[in-house]
C-alpha cells in the first residue's frame, strides 16, 4: 500500500478526525499483510506513478472517493488523471459502498 502525504495533509495541518482514520486504514492494511510505503509530494498522481514505474508495478487499485463537485473542481479528479496518466499499467479502480444515510 502506498500513500502519498500532500502539504495540506501533513500531521500539524490535517484534523484529528481524517487523522484517525488514515492511522486506522495504515494498521488494517498492516495487519492484512500489506507492505505499507509512505511518500509525500505535491502531486500525488504523478507521485504515485513515478513510484509505480520506479519499482516495476505492473498492478495499481485504487478506490474513488465521495469527494463532491467542488473538490473534484478545485483539485482535478484523481481517478481520471490515473487513467489518463497510467496508462502503461493494468489499473484497477474499486467502486464506492453507498454512504449511510444521517437519519
């Protein structure tokens, strides 16, 4: 598993809930077996794939998110810019679980 840490996102800037949850993901994924690789760099499509091509991955999965219209406005759409810029490798994108609703 590799995750790449955007300036926004180092731990004196990003909040104690997001923080949570990314220490939860990194420990599961550890505790499945995964090998867990932590980058950081200002373009993370373009970080991952230098990674990617940099260590002879031929497989990358990734998941979407539930970002809104605006956030895929204001950042660019990641999935999009993986398949557009991955495309030396066999990318595989995990749908989404429906949200719970807040009833």
């Amino acid at each position: 598993m590799v995750y790449v840490e955007a300036p926004e996102e180092a731990p004196d800037r990003i909040d104690s809930a997001t923080q949570r949850v990314l220490h939860a993901n990194i420990q599961k994924a550890t505790e499945l077996g995964a090998e867990v690789v932590r980058l950081q760099g200002d373009d993370i499509v373009a970080t991952l794939l230098d990674f990617a091509r940099s260590h002879a991955v031929a497989h990358i999965l990734i998941g979407r998110t539930h970002a809104s219209f605006w956030q895929h406005l204001r950042r660019g759409d990641f999935v999009q810019r993986m398949v557009r810029e991955g495309d030396d490798f066999d990318l595989h994108i995990c749908g989404l679980p429906e949200r719970e609703s807040a009833s």
